[in-house]
C-alpha cells in the first residue's frame, strides 16, 4: 500500500466532507505564510532524522516498528476531524468504531459478549487501570507479579498504595508457580499478574497451570499481553478448523486468557498502529460502576454509555479507534490475516535461533517462545563478567558498523545465566546479554544476512 497515496486521499476525504458545510475563512490568527511553513518543516525533517530506522529489518533493538500504512493515513483522516473518544458529543463515529475494534479484541481472546473494556493511550495506562480494579475488588490485599514482569506493575502498585510483591521466575524466565503457591499459603494476595510476553525475553508465564491457583486459593488473575497479547490467534490455531500455527506457541497458554478476570494488550505493538493505542477488557461488566464520576458537562447528548464513564483517562484520541478499526477490517484477527504477520516475525525468530545456536562466537541464552531472540557472544571458559564486558562490546560495535546493526542490551542476574549455562562460572551481579526483536515480518527474509553481520561481528 502507498502511504503518500493513501495520505492524499485521507486529506481529500476530509476536505469534500469539510465541504458540506458553510465556507469559513480561516482566522488572521493562525495564519503562516508557505515559505514559513516550508521552513520550518524542512527542519522538522532534519530533526527526525535522528533516529533509527525503525521500518527496515535491520533494526532488530526494542520495540518499534512503523504503523501499517493503512493505519497512519486513517489517524491522519481521523486527526483531521480531531474527535475526542471520551464523550459521543466529542466523537460519535469514532466511539462506534473503538466498540467495534473492541469487540473483535475481545472475540480474539475468547471474552464473552458482555465484556467491559476500552481503548487507552499506552500499555501502561491500560495496565493502571487493571491494577485499580484490583485494588477496589481487594482493597486490602497485595497484588503478586513475577520478577520478569514489566516494572509498570511494581510502579503502578506504589501510585495505587497497593502492596506489591515479587515472584521468582524459573529457569525458562517465567513465573514459578511453586513459588507463586508457598505465596498464596503465607500471604494475603488478591490479584495475580501473569505475563503473556514479556518484554525482556518474550516469555509466556503459564497462565492455563495458574487457573488451578485462582479456584484453589480464590484469587483473581490479570494477563499483560500488552506485548505478546496478538499471539493468541496463533494459540487458538489449530481449533475451529483453523490451520496449524507457528511452531513452539505455548498455546495453552493463551487459550486459559480466555477464563481470567481481565488482560491488556497494546494495539500500537503487533497490532501494526502508531504510538498510543493500548486496550484493557475486563470479563465481568460489573466491575464499571469503579469508574463512576460525575461530569457537570459532559454525558448529555446520550443515554447510551459514553466510553469516557469507564475510563480512568479523559480525553483520549479517536483518531486511534479509527487507525484500529481500519487496519483490522485488512488484518482479521485471524491466522490467514493478521496472524500471518505474526506467523512471520515467530519464524524469524526460531530461524535466527537456529543460526545462532550453529556458530562458534555467539550463544542462545536461551529458546524464544515468541519473536525475542536473547543470545551473548562466546568464547570458551568465559565468566558472567566476560559475557557482560563482551555483550556490551558487540552492542557498541554493531551500532557503530559501516553497515550497522541495531541491537538492544538486556540485563540478567549472574544466577539467571548459570542456570541456563552451568559452565559460566558466576561473578557479577547482573550481566548483560544481547536481544533482538523480530517484530517486523520483513525480518523473516532478513535473518541470515542479520546473523551473518552479528558472526563477522563478533569473530
């Protein structure tokens, strides 16, 4: 798809629109002259030159990628209008389309009709929001997360007053459900947050063991998928006269998001939208008369519920609703439609696993169950100081190549490699190791040259 195309005929869109209505002459005000204009967008140019280039497969660092060209030229078409998703004065069409997208999330996930949920401005508001029910539902109970988990938790739970605690993860990075139960057994815990995908290593915690926990010990579970979350169409591949997906997808896993009380899931990471669009669904609707405010001007022009009255945000973007909804009428939640792309990063991360695994100078930290590969250079009888000194090394030489390679660092406990890696004789606190995030299904055509720099590299 043509982006510029696709952006002229947004802008046209608008405009015939625009069109229907009395002329209006725009204010003195605001007026700028074109060479102005020009100017100061010529440098606006400049400026974003300083960045990656976080559209070609080359950069394999953190988390980003371009929007879909479908999704920017539909922000574009949205942000023109410039509706506000908190009240249907402020953005009636744009509410219908983030019901719309919502429910096809929720569908995804195997949530039933009547779920309660809402778009956000990130994964971590998203998560806030969880993490606040959580709070109100047990308001004097501590909410457990693994040691892998994402620090929002550990922060979000300072900001709520809610005491957090930390649950060790096993040797693959994901929860310790052993660990999880003596917690159970000797604490007040009421909420359980379990990973799909985190953001280090892409590990899945297993959420379908810990729905045993929940009807044991009573209490509730809440997935962040905000990564890893689109995964599960590849989980549910197989069911339904669906074709089989990806090899190696905990799909169990997945399948159990479908059974815990509520999940988060960030639109503006698999699901191919620009920065911010995150999603929090929660299965039992009741839990919205948390959200209950009064508004002396707003909530009037409806008697419908306005999405504003189950969300902790105000004003929040339509043009975002917009960019989903297009981008999921081209990409079903389904194995042949989006599921394909993420059918691609999967393959290009066991294949970059596969080439590291064979070479001499680089080794697996360990197998990706996702599309996060975690390895660190090697030479024999090396220490875990010697795998932090050499990661950083190979970081700092891959971003500096004449043809470079963007990579981006994670830090493990010493105890953490050596559970993977017996003969690394443990040394420093943390170490750092190498990842690559295989988010862009152009990586999987990309892999072999990928893993051919990163050798040269490090031999």
């Amino acid at each position: 798809m043509d982006l510029d195309a696709a952006s002229l005929q947004a802008v046209a869109t608008v405009r015939r629109w625009e069109a229907g209505w009395p002329a209006v002459t725009p204010h003195s005000s605001v007026a700028v002259t074109p060479e102005r204009a020009q100017q100061v967008l010529e440098e606006l140019g400049r400026r974003l030159g300083d960045n990656y280039p976080f559209f070609h497969p080359s950069y394999a660092g953190q988390m980003l990628k371009p929007p879909h060209p479908a999704a920017a030229a539909a922000y574009l078409m949205a942000m023109l209008i410039n509706p506000n998703n908190h009240a249907l004065d402020g953005g009636p069409a744009t509410a219908a389309l983030e019901r719309e997208a919502l429910a096809a999330i929720a569908a995804m996930f195997h949530y039933p009709a009547d779920f309660l949920g809402h778009l956000t401005s990130s994964g971590t508001i998203a998560n806030l929001e969880a993490l606040f029910v959580a709070r109100e539902l047990r308001p004097d109970a501590a909410i457990a997360f693994s040691e892998e988990a994402h620090y929002t938790h550990e922060r979000m739970c300072r900001l709520l007053g809610v005491r957090g605690v930390r649950v060790p993860a096993d040797a693959r990075g994901r929860m310790d459900l052993a660990a999880l139960e003596h917690l159970l057994q000797t604490d007040t815990i009421g909420t359980v947050v379990l990973t799909a995908g985190t953001t280090a290593l892409g590990a899945v915690d297993p959420i379908d063991q810990a729905l045993g926990l929940r009807d044991r010990y009573g209490v509730r579970l809440h997935v962040d998928a905000a990564y890893g979350g689109f995964y599960t169409i590849q989980g549910w591949a197989g069911f339904e006269g669906a074709p089989a997906g990806p090899e190696g997808i905990p799909a169990a896993a997945y399948r159990a998001i479908a059974e815990c009380d509520s999940v988060v899931v960030d639109p503006h990471k698999h699901g191919l939208q620009p920065y911010g669009c995150g999603c929090v669904l929660f299965r039992d609707p009741s839990v919205g008369h948390f959200y209950v405010h009064d508004s002396p001007y707003t909530y009037f022009t409806s008697s419908e519920l306005h999405l504003g009255e189950i969300s902790l945000e105000c004003s929040r973007a339509g043009a975002a609703a917009a960019a989903l909804w297009t981008t999921l009428q081209l990409f079903p939640l389904t194995p042949d439609g989006l599921g394909a792309i993420l059918g691609a990063c999967r393959r290009a991360a066991v294949s970059l696993a596969r080439l590291i695994g064979g070479s001499e100078h680089l080794r697996l930290y360990q197998e990706p169950e996702l599309d996060i590969v975690a390895y660190f250079p090697w030479e024999g009888g090396m220490t875990a100081a010697d795998v932090d000194a050499a990661s950083q090394s190979l970081f700092e030489r891959a971003m500096a190549a004449e043809d470079p390679v963007y990579l981006s660092v994670a830090r493990v406990t010493a105890g953490s490699l050596h559970r993977r890696h017996s003969n690394i004789e443990a040394g420093s606190e943390t170490v750092r190791i190498l990842r690559s995030v295989l988010m862009k299904p152009e990586h999987e055509g990309f892999v072999e040259v990928l893993h051919e720099r990163l050798v040269r590299l490090a031999g």
